[in-house]
C-alpha cells in the first residue's frame, strides 16, 4: 500500500508537471493564433492596440477551455509513456498492480480539470463571447444589435419572455412572436406586430393558457393584443443573446420557450448537451490515452504522434455528429454523446484487455 501511495504520487506529479506545461504552450499558440486573425483590424482598420488586447483578453476563457483537455491527454501519455519506456511500467506489473489502479490517480486529476472546465463553460465563457461580440459590433464595425434584423429574445420585468423572429427598427414593425407569461402560466403567439413606446402590440394571434404540466387547456384568438413591457423595446436588443453566449440553464429556459411556441429547438438542444460532454472530455482523453501510451517503448515521440491522432480523430467525429444533430439526422442528446461514449468505451476496453488478458 505504501509503494503504491508512492507510485501515485510520483505519476501525479509527472502529470501535473507536462499538463502545466501543455497548458501554457497551448495558451501561446491559440491566441497568437487569434492575434493573426486581428492583423486585418490592426493594419487595415488600424484598431488601436487596446481595443485589440481586449478582444484577445475577451478570447482567453474559450482558449484555455481548448487547452485543458488536449494538455490532459499529452500529459496523459507522455507521463504513462515515460513509466514504460523507464521500464518502471513493467516492474509494477510484476509486482501485482493492475493497470486500472494505476491510472486511478489521473482519472481523478482529470474530473477536477473537467469541473474546471464546466465551470469556466457555465460562468466566464457565455459573458467573455458577449463582450467580444459587443467589442466587434460597437468598437470595430461601429454598428449597434439594433440594426441588425436577427431573432430577438429577452425576459421583460413581469416574468414575461418574449421571442421575436424579426424587428424592423424603422418601420417599427415585429415577425413571428412568441411570448411565455410565467406569471400566468399562458403562452401567447402571432405572426406580426408593432411597437410603440413601452407597448408591443401582437396582431391577429393565439392565446394558450396552460395547465401545470404546460399543456394547453383553453385557447383564444384575438385580433390585437397590447403588452406593456414596462421599457422601450429598444432596451432590450442588447440583452437579447446568442446560444454561445448562454449557459445550460438560460438554453434550456429557451428551449421550452421555443418549444411550446412551436419553434425548432433543435440546434439550441445540440448547443445545450454539446457544453456537457465537452466539459467532460479530459476524462474520457485519459480513458482512451492511457492504454494507448503502454504499447511503445519510443516515449515521447509515440506519444506525441498518438495525441495528435486521438485529437484528430475525436474532434472530426464530434463535428460529424454535431452537423448530423443540427439537421436533424441525429437527435441532439445523442450528436452530442456519441463520441464521448465511443472513445469511453474504447478506452474502458482497453484497459480492461491490459488488465485480464495481459495482451500488448
């Protein structure tokens, strides 16, 4: 029990140490990256520097979201390659302990960077995405969210959440309307509208008014609706937000908005799983890499090859099913799961193959 504490501690702190590493030399590539992208604001646009440093500042908790996970399988082979290529891996084989146990202690190491990495995806990355568009729109193009003609969404005072297909600022016209009332538990839908002032005016619509479940127990038509939304519309357009600028609880407040109004929720439903099973990739990276990194003595130069081969691999399934569950040729639960799931298993195999069938 002793030696084995040791061997934890020891492949921890090798882990630890190339993880850091990977993390800080990923960091460097991914926003001098992105600094390449802003050469055209810089020359072109001639955008001063500090409007620049803001939209790299504004890019850093998407960056280091990317980095965590790639760093945690390098470090993930290249610590376990080590041990083999040492032939320290054989030796505590001989001594009896399995394969799985060794790599318990990275597992763990890998859910505390993947709760890192939710938490970063749930608090700072929807604000920093809203900021580096808001710099985009306002400080780079000069132009507000209220001339451009795109889907609005915003919650007024009275718990009342509103979803506008289109606004015509001048003309002060809305298209397909879509409120949900909390308050009284009604869900309120027209194909046109005006505002005015603190007013929007709904015509020739449907008023659902709903039992606890949220299904539709009564319904009435009218030809003109007046809401008092308390703030001129115009308030509301720099509130309205992108799915990447939201977290799980927002999407899914959406989602149900959007689905008792009828509208397709599908690619706000990829949007909603995609930011879960992302978070936890770092686990399922030292689920497949582990096993991987034992079947070469070449140490770091396999284990560097096969990263790039498994990050290759993952993130090409992962786009294949998102596009799939963005149209609707793949339920969303599942374009998001299934490349976790794969490699999970793969990996869950594979160990299990090291530990009872001793094949390598």
């Amino acid at each position: 029990m002793k030696s084995i504490k040791l061997v934890d501690k020891y492949l921890a702190f090798e882990f630890i140490k190339l993880f850091l590493l990977m993390v800080f030399a990923l960091i460097v590539i991914l926003i001098s990256a992105y600094l390449f992208e802003l050469t055209d604001f810089i020359i072109i646009r001639e955008i001063p520097a500090i409007i620049v440093g803001r939209l790299l500042l504004y890019r850093l908790p998407m960056v280091i979201i990317e980095s965590l996970s790639i760093a945690v399988l390098f470090a993930t082979i290249l610590s376990l390659g080590r041990f083999v290529s040492d032939n320290e891996f054989t030796a505590l084989r001989m001594g009896g302990i399995k394969f799985s146990r060794m790599v318990l202690p990275l597992l763990l190491l890998a859910t505390l960077i993947s709760g890192v990495n939710y938490f970063i995806t749930e608090r700072v990355l929807p604000w920093s995405n809203e900021e580096y568009q808001r710099v985009i729109d306002e400080d780079i193009y000069q132009r507000s969210r209220i001339e451009e003609d795109e889907e609005l969404f915003f919650k007024s005072r009275e718990d009342k959440y509103f979803s506008i297909g289109s606004v015509d600022d001048q003309e002060q016209r809305l298209e397909n309307i879509v409120v949900y009332d909390k308050r009284e538990n009604r869900l309120i839908s027209a194909p046109k509208g005006f505002f005015k002032d603190d007013f929007i005016y709904l015509e020739e619509g449907l008023v659902n008014l709903l039992d606890k479940g949220g299904f539709s127990k009564k319904n009435y038509s009218f030809e003109t609706l007046e809401l008092d939304i308390k703030r001129s519309i115009r308030d509301y357009y720099g509130e309205d937000k992108r799915p990447n600028q939201m977290n799980r609880a927002q999407l899914r407040e959406r989602i149900k908005l959007f689905r008792e109004g009828g509208r397709d929720t599908n690619d706000l439903r990829v949007e909603y799983h995609f930011k879960l099973a992302q978070a936890l990739v770092s686990i399922i990276f030292v689920l497949i890499g582990a096993p991987l990194s034992i079947k070469s003595n070449k140490g770091r130069i396999f284990g560097i090859i096969a990263s790039v081969v498994i990050i290759f691999i993952y993130y090409l399934t992962s786009s294949i099913t998102r596009s799939l569950g963005i149209n609707l040729l793949l339920d969303p639960f599942w374009a998001a799961w299934i490349p976790n799931l794969g490699f999970a298993i793969l990996g869950v195999l594979l160990i299990f193959k090291e530990d009872y069938l001793n094949l390598r």
